[in-house]
C-alpha cells in the first residue's frame, strides 16, 4: 500500500489502538474505493486487504464486507442460451458490469468454452456463442484492480429438430438480425428455438433470456477487450445441471408469476487424453489412404488409394462395406448435415481421372462426378458448406458451392497445396504449400490470398482446432510439427515428432494434437499450448491419414500397408 494515496487521517485510524476509529477507517476506505481516483481507490482496496487480518473480529469482518461492496459483479451471473437449431450462425447476451470505476480500470476478460467469444466496452460485457458443439458449459471472467467475477454460460443444440422443419410462426420462436460485417458472413439471421416439451402437468414459459438477446455487432475497436476461446482463468464452482425430467428453472425474477421452462440436461464433456489407447484394428480397402468421418460420429470413410474402392465402416458394429468409383480415391470429406461423401481422385500417373466423386451416404451411391484440376488432393468442407478442393499439381485450391457444387473460386497459391483448414470466427482458410515451406493464409470474404508464414520444411497436412484458434502443420521433411495462432499469424516451433509426418489432427476439446508419422509407424500427441510431447502410439505398417470423431471419443489412423484402420480411444 502507498501511503501516499491515503489521507493523513485515514492512516491515523487504521493504526490506532482504539477498535472504533478502526471500524471509522475502514468506512472511510470503503467510500475512497467507490471514488474515480484510481490510485487512491486501488490503495483504498489493498488496504481493506489487510485490515481483514485485524485482530478484532468485527473489524476484520467489516473490511471484508466493504471489499465485496466495492468488488468487480456482473448482472445478470448466469446466461443460458437455451436450446437452439443445428444451424443456429450465433448467439449474443449483454451483461452489465457494476462496481466502482476501479471495477472496469485495465479490467481483462477470459472465457472457458467451445465457440465462446467476449468483449467488454465501458461497463458492457458482451457474450456470443458461435454453436459447434452439441453442448456448452463454460464461463467468461472479468479480473482487474476490483477482483474478479464470472458468468456461468449454458447451452444446447437441438439434436432432432432442424432449422428448416421449424414453421416460420412456431409459438416461442423469434428471429434477430444481425448488422452486416461480423467477420466472413456479413448479415446473420439467429434463431432460438423454443423449449422442448414439458412434463406432464407442466406449462412451458417464454424464456426471459431471449429479451437480451441483441443485434449482432463486429467485435472489435478501440477500448475493447477482447478474449480468444478456451481462456485458462479460473472459475467458480457452480451448482450441477439439473438432470431429472422434473428439474426447471426460474428465468427472471423469484416471483411465483415468472415463467418456467423446462431445460434439457448439457451433454457430458469429453476431455481430450494425453495418451491414447490403440482400441482394435479393422481390416478395409487396399492401401487405405484419405480418412473421414459423419458428423454423429457413427461411420468412418476410407478412400483406398490402389483400388477403386471407397469402404464405409460402421462404428458400432465395426462392419466394413464398400462403393465402387470411377478412378483411384485418394482423400475424403463430408457436407456439414453428413448427407454427402466427397472423394477425390486420380491414378497413379497423377493425371489421369483426376476429379471428385459425390456419394449418397444414406444410399450409397455416387451422384456425380466434378471435374478438377490435376491431382485433387486432401478435401475440406468450409464453415458455409462450400468444398474446397487443393489442386496440387496446379497451385491452386478450386471451391464449389454448397447444394449446386458449381464451382466459385479458383485461388492460386504457392507451390503445391496440399490441404486447407478454417477458423470460422475469424474468416481464415489455411493451406500447407508443400514444395514452397509455406503456409497460405486466405481471406474466405475475399477468397484472395492474404499472407504467408514459413513453416518446417515440406508441409504435408494442415489442422484447425475446433475453437479457430490452433493451426497444426506437419514438416514431412522436418519431422516436425509448428503450432501457428491464428489470430496473430505467430508461428511457434518446431516441435519434434516421428519420422515423416504425413497427416495431422486436433482432439474435439483442442487441448491435443496428433501427427501420423508414415516413416516409423507411429502417432505422435502434443500439448497444443506448449508443444511438447505427451505420447508416441504405435499403430499400424505406413500410416497415412488421422480422422477425429467429432463427439471426441474415438480417432482413426489409415495405415496403408497394413490395408487396415488403427482405432485409438483418445477421449473419455
């Protein structure tokens, strides 16, 4: 404390003997913490700090009550964003943030969350839920001079009732526009779905939440304090979901009139193990290449790149059937809802066939042929459905759109891309340019070509997390990994792994990276904050492919000698 910020008379009570001009003291501290002198209030605060230690019991219980009064709060301290449509673009709630002035002086904010952003401007603190995941539970904390307060942050994707067979009129449901501009989609549409069905005898009620549910705006701008998804600042215990039919809860006030909803239990969280467990291997195609993976996690694609097959394993029961393509697949991918299987493919002379089959996943069949550049490498799906296809021996990525699979965009690149990854939240395209040692940063807005970061040499394989905010690269000539932040572009490593890393992943949580390393038969698990090597897995002979179930249980290695899948349990 710097007595030089407290009155004379202020620290003459604090350090006098007699128990009632201490209690005066900290009166008078506590109303010098309310004032707009920052420095005095800070003082004014510390000192409360330790006058909590005093040995009169009434004066330190005093100190201790006046430092709540003049903490950090937030209001409202819980934000349940309800259940919502599968395609629900984003959700917004403003909390106000009370206190002192000394409250929001150089306050920060963090979040804990899948799809979590925040800012905070002046005393306004704004939430937004980007929905990918099918549950939340996280929290976003203000810390400053005052201390600190959390809000608890809640909510559910709507697993049987899609946006499009939701009526327009739906009692319950209503529509906010967003103002153009917010990152890669310009104007949003938000839709809340109302609650699910109550219990016998139970009447559902319009959820207050939704009142505070507002335009959206760009996140950004002077004074604003801005969090990145997954912060690490502590939390609050908070009470458990309630998790019996019966259990509802109060939105609003505490008034018996206030309506009552019905709130369906968050799904378990799965964390992420900092070393798998191999969990069986099953028997595909001929040299299995390209991995993907239905977005309820059930059925796993393998392209089979010396065959013409493209096998189909379902999960649950491990059963392998097949489809016939036109030419060798080489790589695979879904559309978002699941209802397609893309496959790209080319023979052995790297030109011949070259383009993408389209499968029913439903029917098994294939639709149609797209025709592609030379050699169509390592598929991907962006955040608004469109494909984009890495043209590998033209330096270019080519990008079809979503529903007509006309083709929309032809970006050229350095040489040779390989594989391209997204962060949805901040309207990036990553591609690894494997003969170059670059990696491509794309502008999805614009779909030009906005940088490039040098990375080990040979990037062969590119990852995203799920939150936007880790970029994984595999130096197939390195035997090296780089974490790149994508938001500042800054590129960390290299960090050591196996021998020719041939294709990376990230678990559904973020927290691990996995390399597939074809050179010695191995996968390789990274912190994705640190970089450093938590496990090396043995799977099978030539590994060339990693898939990640979305529901983070379980990944796939393709190992094309072996002419089998390794299963690793990477998550519980």
């Amino acid at each position: 404390m710097s007595e030089e910020q407290l009155p004379p008379s202020v620290l003459s009570e604090i350090g006098s003997p007699i128990r009632e001009n201490r209690l005066s003291a900290v009166e008078e501290l506590s109303r010098l913490a309310w004032g707009n002198d920052l420095e005095t209030a800070a003082a004014a605060r510390l000192a409360l700090q330790q006058m909590m230690d005093d040995d009169s019991r009434s004066v330190s219980a005093a100190a201790a009550a006046a430092l709540e009064r003049t903490a950090v709060r937030l209001d409202p301290e819980r934000v349940d964003f309800g259940v919502v449509a599968a395609e629900t673009p984003r959700l917004v709630a403003d909390v106000l943030v009370e206190g002192p002035p000394l409250a929001i002086a150089g306050a920060t904010v963090t979040v804990s969350g899948p799809g979590l952003r925040a800012m905070l401007t002046d005393r306004q603190l704004r939430i937004m839920w980007l929905p990918r995941s099918d549950w939340l539970d996280g929290s976003v904390t203000v810390r400053g001079p005052a201390g600190w307060a959390d809000v608890r942050v809640t909510g559910q994707i709507a697993a049987t009732v899609p946006m499009a067979q939701v009526p327009a009129d739906a009692g319950g449901m209503r529509t906010y526009d967003g103002v153009p501009g917010y990152g890669a989609y310009g104007p949003a549409r938000v839709t809340v779905l109302p609650p699910p069905p109550p219990p016998a005898r139970r009447q559902i009620g319009t959820t207050v939440l939704v009142a505070i549910l507002t335009t959206l705006v760009v996140l950004g701008g002077a004074g604003v304090a801005m969090a990145l998804l997954n912060g690490t600042a502590p939390s609050r215990n908070v009470a458990a979901e309630p998790t019996t039919p019966e259990a509802v809860e109060a939105i609003g006030s505490a008034d018996p009139a206030t309506p009552q909803v019905t709130r369906v239990p968050l799904g378990a969280r799965v964390k992420s193990l900092a070393v798998p467990k191999v969990a069986g291997t099953v028997r595909v195609g001929t040299e299995p290449e390209g991995l993907a993976i239905s977005p309820d996690s059930r059925t796993v694609y393998v392209a089979n790149q010396n065959s013409h097959i493209l096998s189909i394993m379902d999960v649950p029961t491990r059963k392998v059937t097949s489809v016939t393509l036109r030419n060798n697949p080489r790589f695979a991918t879904t559309s978002r809802d699941g209802r397609l299987i893309f496959v790209s493919m080319y023979e052995a002379d790297k030109r011949t066939g070259s383009g993408v089959a389209v499968v029913d996943a439903r029917t098994k069949k294939v639709l149609r042929y797209l025709q592609t550049g030379l050699q169509p490498y390592t598929l991907s799906v962006g955040p608004d459905g469109n494909l984009w296809v890495p043209i590998h021996s033209e330096g270019r990525v080519e990008v079809f759109k979503a529903g007509s699979l006309e083709r929309v965009g032809n970006i050229i690149l350095p040489p040779n891309p390989h594989a391209v990854g997204f962060s949805a939240d901040l309207g990036r395209a990553f591609s690894a340019n494997h003969e170059s040692n670059l990696v491509s940063v794309i502008d999805m807005r614009t779909n030009k070509l906005v940088t490039t970061i040098p990375v080990s040499r040979a990037p062969h394989s590119i990852a995203v997390s799920p939150d936007g905010r880790v970029v994984l690269v595999a130096g197939y000539e390195a035997n090296t990994a780089d974490l790149i932040d994508a938001n500042t572009l800054r590129r960390s490593g290299p960090y050591p792994v196996g021998r020719e890393p041939q294709s990376v992943g990230v678990s559904a949580d973020g927290r691990h990276a996995y390399v597939v390393n074809e050179g010695d038969n191995t996968v390789s698990v990274l912190n994705t904050t640190t970089g450093v090597a938590t496990a090396t897995v043995k799977v099978g002979g030539s590994p060339r492919s990693i898939v990640v179930a979305p529901d983070g249980k379980l990944a796939y290695v393709s190992n094309g000698k072996d002419h089998t899948i390794t299963v690793l349990r990477v998550g519980e």
